[in-house]
C-alpha cells in the first residue's frame, strides 16, 4: 500500500483561517520533509523535521515519529499561501530516497 | 542558500530523437536525483547517484540513463524519446548526514515530445 497518506487532499479557506495538514507514514522513517510548490513552479522546502516541532513565521511542523505521522499548521493563512503542499519522507533503509505524498491543494480566499 | 539549477528550462523534442537534460549543484552535496512530476502520479524517482561516477536505478528508470561526471553535474538522457516521457523533470541535491539529509531541487524542465 502507500506508504505516505496526505490529508486533506484539497483544502479553501478565507483570508486568516488556520490549517492543518497532515501526512501520515506506513513505514519507520530517518526524515521528514515539508515542501511547498506554486502551480508551475519548483518544491521549496519549508521543513526538515525528523522529530519534533518546528518553527518558521506563520508555520509549525510536528514530527510525531511513534505516532508514524507529521503536520503542517498554517496560522493566520494569507492568499500568498495558496499552492500545494508536499510532504516527503526518507525510510529508514538508509537509501536517502524521499518518499512523496500526493499532496495537499491549498486555496486561500481573500 | 542551496543552489540547483536545471538546463534547458523548456525542451520540446521529437518521438525517437535524443534528450539530454542537465543539472548543476553548488552546494557540496554528495547525493542528486532525478524525478519527473505527473498529474495522478506525484514525483517519482527516476535515478539518483551517491557521488561522481555513480548511476543508481531509482522507481521508474526504464527509457532514461544518467551520468555524474563530477560531485556538480547529474545529467538525465533519453536515448529514444517517446510521447509518454512528456513531464516537468526536477533535479534535486541532498546531504549525506551529519545532521540533514535535506534534498533542495533545482526549477524544473518542462519536456514535450511530439
């Protein structure tokens, strides 16, 4: 089966609203990376979160690695937010391969 | 900042003619890879390599070879193009420990073959 699950799939909020995206992983993982990608555009990686919580701005990303899950919160959302979410992993096999999820679809009304 | 860069940005090429595509890191990084991103798919790895000289096979290597001539440079090549390889390719260049395997990726190729 697949071994990384994003929910939601697609996800509209209004202006200011908060979000949370969660990936959740079928395998025991070395890492976990958030990416952020425009329509058209290239991944941007916003987190590299093995473990715990992290911060950046208006994001926070949880590893929880017993609970084989990660999220993404978005707080405060802005229009600019609006594009896909990407979260990837790295099994614990030691290939330094990145597993993707599908992906979550953000749009954010003004 | 991580630097990636992919060459060319756009490529349209014809069923049965060759297509290189190349890749350039700046950062130091032992590891590369090449995936391609398809709707309904997500990104799928098509090679990578672990150093200058080394080709590994990643998910979906069938119709693409790859060279690292150099710890800069990963180069994806089809020999013989075929409609079906039309997808946006994305280089990427990771660590190899220490305290990240981060992976950074380069802006994408657009390819059509017609």
């Amino acid at each position: 089966g697949q071994q990384v699950q994003q929910s939601p799939a697609s996800l509209v909020l209004q202006e200011g609203e908060n979000a949370e995206l969660q990936c959740n992983f079928s395998t025991s993982l070395n890492s976990m990376q958030w990416f952020y990608q425009r329509p058209g555009g290239s991944l941007v990686s916003l987190f590299y979160n093995p473990s715990g919580t992290k911060h950046s701005g208006r994001l926070t990303s949880t590893t929880v690695i017993k609970e084989r899950r990660s999220s993404l919160h978005i707080s405060s959302s802005q229009t600019t937010d609006s594009g896909t979410y990407l979260c990837a992993l790295e099994g614990a096999s030691g290939s330094w391969q990145l597993i993707f999820g599908s992906g979550t679809q953000l749009t954010v009304m003004p | 900042e991580a630097a990636v860069t992919q060459s060319p940005r756009n490529k349209v090429a014809v069923t049965g003619g060759k297509v290189t595509l190349s890749c350039n890191q700046t950062n130091n990084h032992n590891n590369m890879y090449w995936y391609r991103q398809d709707t309904g798919h997500g990104l799928r790895l098509i090679h990578y390599s672990y150093g200058a000289g080394s080709t590994e096979k990643g998910d979906i290597p069938d119709g693409y070879k790859a060279s690292r001539p150099s710890q800069e440079n990963f180069s994806l090549i089809l020999e013989l193009a075929t409609p079906s390889q039309t997808s946006v390719y994305f280089c990427a260049s990771g660590g190899t420990g220490g305290s990240s395997y981060e992976q950074y990726f380069g802006p994408g190729t657009r390819l059509t073959v017609l």
